[in-house]
C-alpha cells in the first residue's frame, strides 16, 4: 500500500512530504521511500505559528484562519511529493502550536493545528491525523510518537540502537538488541531537550530578523562557548527528570532564550551561539544517562546540517558510534514523514502504534482519527 507521510515539526519551517508503499507483517513491514519533498511555509505563516506558538493571543477567526492556512499548505505539499496520486493513504501529523505533558494528576494536552476533513477534500484522499489524542486521553505524554515506528522500520544490532532527531526539540528512541537478555525489553523513547529552537531563536534575535538559523554552525564557530554555565543549565529540573517525558516551545521558547541571554551578560553573539550550540549537545550526552547504554546512534533532523553541532555530539557522547541515518536508507528530513505514513498505515491496518514504554500510557493503541473524502467511496 502506498501512503504520503506529512510533517511539520516545532521549527515550523514548512512540510516534509514522503511517499511510501509498506507490506507485510506490521511489526516488521516491508518498506520502500519512493519519493520526498521539503515544501517551505510562507514566512508570514511561519511568523505566524511561531507568534502563536509562544503565546501571542488570536481571535477565534484568526485561528480558523491560520487552521485553513496550514491546511492548504499542508494539500500543496502532498501534490508536490505525489503529483500523479498515487498514495491511496495520507498520514498528516499537522502543526503542534501547544503542548502540555501531564503534570501532578493533571493529563496532557497537544495541539496539532490542521483541518483533517478539509486535506481529505483537496486531496480527493482518506487522511488520517490527530495521532496525539488518544495516548493522552490514556495518561500518556502523547510525545514522542515516532519510537516504535523507529524499532519497525530501523530492526535492531547486537546492541541497543539509538536514534536521534535534532529538530526544534531533540528526541531519542532506545531500541532492544537483536540478542541477549535484554532482547525482550520494550523499546523506549523521549524527548531531550532543546535542539535547533533556542539555536534559531537567537540567530533570528543577534541578526535583526535576517538569519533564520546559523548555517552550519558557521557563527557560533567564531565564538567560545562557556562550559560553567552549560554545566549550571543541565542541572535544570527538566533534564533531571527521569523518562517518560515530552517538552516543546511551552517550555523552551523566547522566554527561556531571554532568560539564558540574561544570564551570558551580554557576551559577543558567536559566544551566545556557540554556548547555546554545546548546551544543545551536551542535554543529548546527559540524557543518554536516562536509559541503557547503545553501542550506536543514528541522526536524523535538521541539526544533521550543522556541522558544530555534530561535532559537540561526537566529543560528549565518547565512546558512542555516531552516524547519520541515511545510511541506512533514511535522510534526515525524511524521517518523521516516513513514520507518520507507517503510522497512518498502521492505523488502517488496525495496529496499535503507540508505546506505553516511550509515553507512560495506561495501554498501547490505535492512534488517529481517519476521514474520507465524500467525493467518492474509499474502500478501506
């Protein structure tokens, strides 16, 4: 079956499109990537969700604006990764705009800004979305989602495998080795910390709204980070924290990057970048401390283009293999795309696609909510 993935992470920058076609058993299914495309938001838009996205207030008819707004864009980009039609199946994640993990006997809640039924009228498709809502209706985070597609689509090594995804947020999937007595344990999977938000926060701030992220590191490169201060920040209580866990803009935002400005006294800009770059690498090394040791991790996410920042991962995961996931037939911005098809695939398939071990809900799931297209009948 071919299925579209879609997906627009916490940068908001614009939409990954892959086209995907899966077979067989779902826990292991055969896959191929036939097609991706990257469809970048307008930048009024991406003004837009990122304003909305730390706080600013809209009116009822903004948001419903700003709902069809994402929506469309969301339709151009699935034309652009799949002109012929050929998916007989979209997976669409959507825009999160806000995300509340669960806190002292209060559930979570997440946001994903998209008009489901809308997609599936452009597209002449069935959509599947808002994947989120049932694991936090069952006690979980609702995030990250993408883990036991990971341990599905990657299979496992001799030892424990890790996956990373340096988005706005970074996140990590712990997958079981192939061997051992460890081999019966369930995959496990959180979110780090800040990866690229307070990164383009900062570049966006240091050049006058001109740069939208340090490209390559190239900025933060003609700086000196300040390790005191990196140390004083792990010590936070997000990072102390033990998994399960999820995090967004909510609380890694511009109120959080002001703060951390405050506290460099206002230092030079390549040293703000290049502390922030090594804080963004060193919440990775420390949070590996959180689960079992992997003798490797794969890296996906836009981060995989800054070369700094991969070079801080190397130095503070020593004695961890660090490579990038395509070499295992991956890109790094077709990840989350590719696991949001196998999701939606998944959910048409009636399988359950969510981890309690990665998001503490009560019970694993079918995640999302289908709708079709009243054009014409879909069979399913």
């Amino acid at each position: 079956m071919r299925v579209l993935g879609l997906m627009s992470g916490t940068s908001a920058d614009g939409v990954d499109g892959v086209l995907a076609s899966f077979a067989g058993p779902p826990r292991r299914p055969r896959w191929r990537i036939e097609a991706h495309h990257f469809s970048p938001y307008p930048t009024d838009l991406q003004r837009r969700l990122i304003a909305l996205g730390q706080g600013q207030p809209l009116s009822s008819a903004e948001l419903v604006e700003l709902a069809e707004a994402v929506t469309e864009e969301q339709a151009r980009a699935a034309r652009a990764c799949d002109p012929a039609g050929r998916a007989s199946l979209i997976g669409c994640h959507g825009q999160t705009i806000w995300h509340r993990p669960p806190q002292q006997g209060r559930r979570g809640a997440s946001w994903q800004l998209l008009q489901g039924p809308l997609l599936a009228e452009l597209l002449g498709r069935p959509v599947v979305f808002d994947f989120r809502s049932v694991d936090l209706a069952l006690g979980g985070q609702g995030a990250p989602l993408v883990p036991p597609a990971d341990q599905a689509l990657l299979g496992r090594c001799g030892g424990w495998r890790a996956v990373l995804n340096l988005g706005g947020i970074s996140n990590l999937t712990l997958i079981p080795p192939a061997t051992g007595p460890e081999r019966h344990q369930a995959v496990r999977g959180w979110d780090c910390g800040p990866a690229n938000t307070l990164l383009d926060l900062a570049t966006r701030h240091f050049s006058g709204g001109q740069l939208a992220y340090d490209a390559d590191g190239a900025w933060a490169r003609q700086g000196r980070s300040d390790e005191n201060l990196i140390q004083l920040w792990l010590q936070e209580p997000y990072f102390q924290a033990p998994p399960p866990k999820s995090t967004g803009r909510e609380l890694f935002g511009q109120a959080d990057l002001e703060r951390r400005l405050a506290q460099l006294e206002n230092r030079p800009p390549a040293d703000a970048l290049a502390t922030l770059t090594g804080f963004s690498a060193a919440v990775v090394g420390q949070e590996l401390g959180h689960g079992p040791q992997p003798v490797e991790m794969l890296v996906a996410g836009g981060g995989c283009r800054n070369g700094l920042l991969m070079g801080q991962l190397v130095e503070r995961c020593r004695g961890l293999i660090v490579r990038p996931l395509a070499e295992l037939g991956i890109a790094e911005a077709e990840r989350e795309a590719l696991a949001f098809a196998l999701l939606a695939w998944w959910h048409v398939r009636g399988h359950r696609g969510n981890a309690p071990s990665v998001t503490g809900a009560r019970k694993a799931a079918v995640l999302g909510l289908c709708a079709r297209p009243q054009a014409s009948a879909w069979p399913m």
